[in-house]
C-alpha cells in the first residue's frame, strides 16, 4: 500500500465505520416505527369498529323509543271498577256516534276472574249495513279502556240483503279489588 493510497483507505473505513455505527442507531428506530405503525393501524380499526358499534347501538336505542312511544300510545288504562253504566253508555255512543242506522241490543254476563284482573263478558248485537258494523267495531276498540274483542260474528240478513247481523263478543277489563290485598300480603 502506498502513502497516497492510505488517506483513501482510511476515509473509506471511516466512511465504513460511520455507516455501520449509523445503522445500527437508525435500524432499531425504524423497526420501533414499523411496529408502532403497526399498533397505529390497529387502533384506528378498533376506532372504527367502536364507532359503527356505537351508531348501530344509537339506532337501536332510537328504534326503542319509537316502540316504547308507541306502545304508550297504545296502552288503554284499566279501570279500577266495572262502571257498568259508564260502559254501556260508552257502547251507545258508539253506536250513535256517527248517526249509524244500525239497531243494537247489549247484553252483560257475568263478572269472571282474569288471569291478571276482573273481566265484564259483554254481547253486542247490531244490524245495519255492512260498513256501520265495520265502524261499531272500531269504535269499541277505540273506547278509552282496555276491551278485548273475543269474536265477531257478521252474516247477510235473510230479509233484508243490503244489511247484515253482527254478534260482537268482548271482555271489558277493569282491576281485580282483591290484588291489592293479596299484594300487600306478599311484601
């Protein structure tokens, strides 16, 4: 090796020496920037995921209180007495209401014992025309307290086709006077 040869040697060593000594500073670093990119993309899809959870839970908690307004909505109260007259009354109207030109008789059975209160058995018998019979039965299942209706029967009148006969069987309910008791009992 020659003198003006051994400046050119050593810078490259050093050029060697700096290299290698600069990898070895900047490779973990890159290694660390590569998994903490790794780790960045990772958290952005569970961010992700968390956000399409979090709309899908806001629109089924918007769809539950839609039901849950609506189901408000539909709730008829449940007397705490027969009120027979009242009823009855409330039968008449509906009949009246709309200046039907329907006969009709109201007949009450027997109070029974319900599963979870007291029902009053009512037969409504009604003629007129098929569309007044259509709208009594509405109106009875519009009236302002819980009402089931059980069966309706409607058949043409032998004597008169344009009318019909309609027997309406419906359980009007109203709250069992014993519950309250028994409910004191079980506290």
């Amino acid at each position: 090796m020659t003198r003006d040869r051994l400046p050119l040697v050593v810078s490259g060593l050093m050029i060697v020496l700096l290299a290698g000594s600069g990898l070895a500073v900047v490779y973990p670093s890159f290694k660390e920037m590569h998994r903490i990119n790794l780790e960045m993309v990772s958290l952005q899809n569970q961010a992700k995921q968390a956000e399409t959870r979090a709309k899908v839970t806001e629109s089924l908690a918007d769809e539950l209180n839609r039901w849950t307004r609506r189901l408000e909505e539909e709730l008829k109260p449940v007397p705490d007495s027969p009120d027979m007259a009242g009823l009855i009354r409330e039968l008449g109207r509906a009949f009246s209401d709309h200046g039907d030109e329907t006969s009709q008789t109201i007949t009450t059975g027997d109070v029974q014992q319900g599963e979870d209160s007291m029902l009053l058995p009512i037969i409504v018998e009604s003629k007129g025309s098929f569309e007044n019979v259509f709208n009594l039965i509405h109106r009875i299942e519009g009236l302002d307290r819980l009402i089931r209706v059980r069966r309706v029967t409607i058949k043409q009148d032998d004597r008169e086709p344009q009318l019909v006969d309609a027997t309406l069987q419906i359980d009007a309910y109203f709250a069992d006077p014993n519950e309250d008791e028994a409910g004191d009992t079980d506290r």
